[in-house]
C-alpha cells in the first residue's frame, strides 16, 4: 500500500512517499480503507521532531485520525463492522496511508449525510473542544476567550461556547479576514495574536491552543476566579516561571490545566464524538475544510500549517 513515511525529522522535506506493507488487524482491531485523513497540528508537531521524548523511529508513519470503510477484523466475532464507514483514531500514527488500523475502542460509526472529509475535520477536534470547556467549568453566561482559534480545536471551541450560551466569546488570530469568519462562527470579540484590540480583559475561561512565551500575560486576562486550560502547545513550553505568574496572582484564585483526551473514558469521548459528528451532519456544527489535498501532497499540507496560512484543517484523501 500507499503510505507517508517521516525519512528525516524537521523541515516537510523529509516526507517521502512509500511504499508499505498492508496491516493486518489483530483481535480487537479494525482494518480500515482510509478516503480521507486528517492533518493536524499533532503531526506537525512530531514531523519537526520537537516531541522528543516520544523517540519515534526514522520511518515512521504520522497521521491519528481517519474515516473510511472497514474491510477486516481482527476477531471473527467483530466482522459485523465489515462494510461500515467509519471515524477512526489510529493512535500515534499510521494514518497518512491507504490502510490503516485502529482499535475497537478508538471508532465511531459516521451518520448518514455525513462525508468522510467533514468526518476528520470533527472527529478529534469536536470532544477536544467539548471537554477543555468542561475541564475549565464553563458555565452558560460566562465569557470565554479562545487563544490561536483559526485552528480546528479552535474553531469547534468556538462553535461549542456559543452553543452553550457564552455571554462573551473572544478569539485571538492573525488577521481582520480570519477574525470575520470566526464571527460568523459565533466569535464576538476579535484580538490580535498579542490579545490587543477592542476586547476586555477579565475572561472567565481562557482555552489556550497556543503555549509559548505569551502564556503569562495571558493569565492577567482572567477575571477572578478565572480558569485557563491548554489543549495544545504548537507554540512550544511556556517560559520556565510560567509557576510564578500564577502565585503571583494568588489572591485572585486563578486556575490552570490542562487536557488531554487520553484521560476522558473511552465511553464518555466516544459519546461525545458520535453527537459532535450527528450535529455536523444536521448542520449544527459546521465543519471548516481549508482544503482537501491528495495523500501524495502531505508534505505540501505540512508547509501551509508551518507558514501559519491554514484556516480550518487540510484533509488528505485516497482514492
């Protein structure tokens, strides 16, 4: 089969197309047909070889998160999802090929009316969103500020926030053209990637998906009793006294977190999920694609996120 394999960490020049043996599911797990693949900044992250503790070979195959048609199981007893189109979370990777396998645990069925494209586009992004808000105990009418929300953790926060009736929800982004189609999501303030603008201060919940040097200042933004949770750190490790800023701030009870989905229970994410990609189906949620490559063109994906141009998510598909 057809697969992008990671032949030298760093720059998206070290992507090569290859070609790979086919999986084979063990008891427990699916064979997947992969029609499309999501990039996310999970992948870039690991393809610029900043996680280093991981200790990912050369060779290694990225991609977490497919939709695409079972064709095998590993048990007998699972073949009833031979045929299904499904969601998939294939890990650490092995997504960015033409099979791919994922455990039972790890797929959720795809509602009629909705494509693979929008699948992977919600799929992972949708509980992220959904339980970073409920990690930072979000309630309805408080005021919610979205650091790095072009992305598509981002943008589903956004759409999950207004849904859940936030009084006020503001985003931070690198251009006017960006900040207008997160209006359109439900954005009502619009800053700068600084946090400069006609905004306030005083927000109940930052989700930060940025990390890096901003980190601190972001945490005068909270109101008292003000909770940040980071969901992603693309920007790299806040500075070392990160610490400090919070007890610097100590008689204002701030809070900090942050979540990752490997510590919500499989049944509750997977409950999440399932209603995330319905509503997108009925068109309560929507589904933003910056746009749709071929899996030869993964590297090309990988240089439009480093150049910072990516609204939504790219998508590769097969076939």
């Amino acid at each position: 089969m057809k697969a992008i394999s990671i032949q030298a960490y760093g720059d998206p020049s070290g992507m090569k197309v290859i070609d790979a043996p086919e999986p084979e599911p063990a008891p427990g797990q699916l064979l997947i047909a992969t029609e499309a693949i999501g990039v996310g900044g999970v992948d870039a992250v690991i393809r610029r070889g900043t996680i280093g503790s991981l200790g990912l070979p050369e060779g290694h195959v990225p991609g977490s998160e497919v939709a695409g048609r079972v064709i095998a199981a590993g048990d007998p007893a699972d073949e009833s999802w031979v045929g299904r189109s499904v969601w998939a979370f294939t890990g650490i990777g092995g997504g960015y090929a033409e099979r791919a396998i994922a455990g039972l645990d790890d797929v959720t069925p795809l509602p009629a009316g909705l494509t693979p494209v929008d699948a992977v586009t919600i799929g992972s992004s949708g509980p992220v969103a959904h339980f970073g808000l409920a990690h930072a105990r979000f309630a309805r009418g408080e005021s919610v500020l979205v650091r790095g929300a072009a992305g598509s953790i981002g943008i589903l926060a956004v759409q999950t926030a207004a849904l859940g009736g936030a009084r006020q929800i503001a985003v931070t982004t690198s251009s006017p053209e960006r900040g207008k189609r997160l209006r359109e999501l439900g954005a009502t303030v619009v800053l700068d990637r600084a946090g400069e603008g006609d905004g306030t201060d005083g927000f109940d919940v930052i989700l930060d998906l940025v990390g890096g040097a901003g980190m601190p200042s972001f945490l005068e933004r909270l109101a008292d009793n003000g909770r940040m949770v980071s969901l992603g750190v693309v920007g790299g490790f806040p500075p070392a006294d990160f610490g400090s800023a919070l007890l610097r701030s100590f008689r204002r009870s701030l809070s900090y977190g942050t979540l990752s989905l490997d510590t919500v229970p499989v049944e509750q994410r997977n409950r999440v999920r399932a209603e995330n990609l319905a509503a997108t189906a009925h068109g309560t949620l929507k589904a933003v694609v910056h746009d749709v490559l071929t899996l030869d063109e993964a590297a090309g994906a990988h240089r439009r996120m480093d150049a910072g141009e990516v609204f939504g998510r790219i998508v590769l598909t097969v076939g």
